[in-house]
C-alpha cells in the first residue's frame, strides 16, 4: 500500500523510481528457512514487473548467514536487478547511503528529512488517510484477476 501512495501522491516516485532500504539486522536461520526458493522466485518477479523503477536494493546491517540468502536471491535475478542489489554489513553500511542525497534521507542516517519516527508517522497517517481508495483498488484487481483466471479454465475446458 505505501508504493500506491508514492504513485498516487509522489509522481517523481513512478518517474525516477525508489531504493529500498532493508534492515536485516535481527535475522536469523529460522527467518532465512522460511523463505522457500519459490517464496524467493515470486518475490523477485514481483520487483521485475512493479509498475515503479527500483533504483536499488540495499539490505543492511546484514549478518553472516544472510549472505547465502542473497546469494539464492540473486539467481532468480535478472542481470540489471543483480547489479541494483546489494548486502551490507555493519562494517560497510557507510557505503549504502553515499549515492542518496541528504534532503531525502531521515537525520539518524545523516539526512535532513526528518527522523524515522516523523517519517513513518507521516506515511502511516497518509495511507491510513486513503484506505478505502486502495481497499477498493485492491478489491478491483482481485475481482478482475478472479474473472480472468475463471476465464481460462472455461476455456480449457473447451
């Protein structure tokens, strides 16, 4: 829901596309077991196909084991998301933040937009402010997928 709002209120967002920043730092073997390689495979499918760019994909703060898991990752990967794709350490996690410009970034990682805590009280309140709309989307795509799929096996059958 918070990628439809960056559509909806942040045009730049679908133009210029987003990185995602993802704290792994807590993740465990029982974390990494449970992301089977069709999980793995669906989800980058999801990334290749979003209707937004992805700039890049930082994973920080990333433990020694869940580097197998990138490794996993990056197989289902096209050649362009692979180089768009990267796993820091606590030691490297310098190096995720040097591209990014400052005024983007929350002051705890050296930016001036805010903290994390201001910033995710701004999106909850904007997507909790447009639930219904994305409720109804969501409903729409659903209805809409349902009927296809019903479509294709009537189809079939014949």
């Amino acid at each position: 829901m918070a990628l439809e709002t960056a559509m909806k209120y942040y045009p730049a967002a679908s133009i210029y596309g987003y990185t995602l920043f993802i704290d792994v730092a807590n993740t465990t073997v029982r974390h990494i077991a449970q992301y089977r390689p069709y999980i793995l495979k669906h989800s980058v499918c999801l990334w290749q196909n979003y209707p937004m760019r992805i700039q890049l994909i930082n994973m920080f703060n990333a433990p020694l084991i869940f580097n197998i898991t990138a490794r996993i990752l990056r197989s289902f990967m096209t050649e362009k998301l692979k180089n768009r794709f990267n796993v820091y350490s606590d030691s490297t996690m310098h190096n995720c933040l040097k591209d990014i410009p400052a005024n983007i970034l929350p002051v705890e990682c050296g930016g001036t937009d805010g903290t994390i805590q201001e910033l995710t009280e701004y999106w909850k309140k904007l997507i909790e402010e447009n639930r219904d709309s994305l409720l109804n989307e969501n409903a729409l795509r659903m209805r809409k997928m349902t009927k296809s799929l019903q479509n294709s096996r009537i189809n079939k059958k014949y």
